[in-house]
C-alpha cells in the first residue's frame, strides 16, 4: 500500500519555529519530486516548496523563501520542511505530496499532478 504520512506541526508563537515529517511507506521518496502545499480558512490550496527528484534543487514561493527550508533524509525515507520566523499568515493546514516517478522536476503550482498525499497538518502561529 502507497501511504505518507505527516507528522509536526502544532502551534508557534510568531517568530517561532516549527518542523513537518512526511515520510512515505510502500514507495521510495527519493525517486520522486515531493511537494508541500498550505490551504488557510476560506482560501485556496497553494504550493510552498518543493524538491525535485531529478537534482534535488529545491524551490519556494515568495512568502516562505528564507524562512522554509525543504530537505530530504533518504535513510528515512522522509522529506521535512523547517519552518522558521513563522508569521501569523503561516496559519493553514500543510500537506505533504509527491509526484509519481514518471515526473522528473517539480510542480509546485500544478497540484493536480501529485499523485500521493499526507493527511494534512495544521500549523497555527498565534502570539
């Protein structure tokens, strides 16, 4: 059976950190491009980062570059996302998603594409 699961998160005053586990069973992480995505209250799913399969080169929207940090534990089969310098607009639930192998490089905005996703996380940032 193809399953991640996401473990972390929690809640975070702001300027906090906090770090999310998606660790997949059944398929190996590190032959796929995973994603997180973030969908607050009242909006839309969107992409935060991502890592590609191909080169490991990852990516970032705007609002998260220099605070997210995306990396891979191979041994683990796990891809983390560190979250620092949390902001009240942080607040949403993350999720966890990887590409099947068949994609080399990321989709950070074409969520359609990921096949497998975690449960879902929820970060709450509130001082």
């Amino acid at each position: 059976q193809l399953e991640i699961v996401q473990s972390g998160g929690g809640l975070a005053q702001p300027g906090g950190s906090l770090r999310l586990s998606c660790e997949a069973s059944g398929f190996s992480l590190d032959r796929s491009s995973v994603g997180w995505f973030r969908q607050a209250p009242g909006k839309e799913r969107e992409g935060v980062s991502c890592i590609s399969r191909s080169d490991g080169a990852t990516y970032y929207v705007d609002a998260v570059k220099g605070r997210f940090t995306i990396s891979r534990d191979n041994a683990k089969n796990t891809v983390y996302l560190q979250m620092s310098g949390l902001k009240l607009e942080d607040t949403a639930v993350y999720y966890c998603a990887a590409l099947d192998q068949i994609f080399t490089a990321c989709h950070l905005y074409d969520a359609g594409l990921y096949s497998y996703w975690g449960q879902g996380s929820q970060v709450t940032v509130a001082s």
